[in-house]
C-alpha cells in the first residue's frame, strides 16, 4: 500500500535553493516548495510503502548538502 508523507526540512542558510532543486528532481517527490519561517522546506512524498518511505528519507534526503533536519508526517488518510 502506498505511503504518502510531508517532509518538514530545516536547511542551513543559503541552501535552500540547491537542497529545493536536489529534491524536485527525486523520484517519489510530488512536491516541494521553499517557504519564510520554519521549517525551509515543505515537500509532499509517495512512497510504495513505509519501508520505501524510511529509505528515501534515510538515505537520500539526509544526505543532500545543507540538510540540517527533517520532520515527517505521514499521512493517514486522503
């Protein structure tokens, strides 16, 4: 079953375009927008399931340059 998740992203200052570029060009990533405040960057996640989720999360977001932190929410129901 598929897992949908938004990605709250905090970026180190000045990043926040190379990390919003590296993450609209990921597979699974529906959306991604910089915005004022905090966190940096908002991004909207499919995943297969929540295992797929988990590695996308782990060994892909995390590993962008200037990613600081994440918070993910997944969604429950649409």
């Amino acid at each position: 079953m598929a897992t949908k998740a938004y990605i709250l992203m905090k970026v180190k200052t000045g990043k926040s375009q190379e990390v919003l570029a590296t993450l609209k060009a990921m597979p699974g990533v529906e959306q991604a927008h910089a915005c004022f405040g905090q966190p940096d960057i908002f991004g909207l996640i499919n995943a297969s399931d929540d295992r797929a989720l988990s590695d996308l999360i782990m060994t892909k977001l995390h590993t962008i340059p200037g990613v600081e932190e994440t918070d993910t929410h997944i969604v429950v129901q649409e």
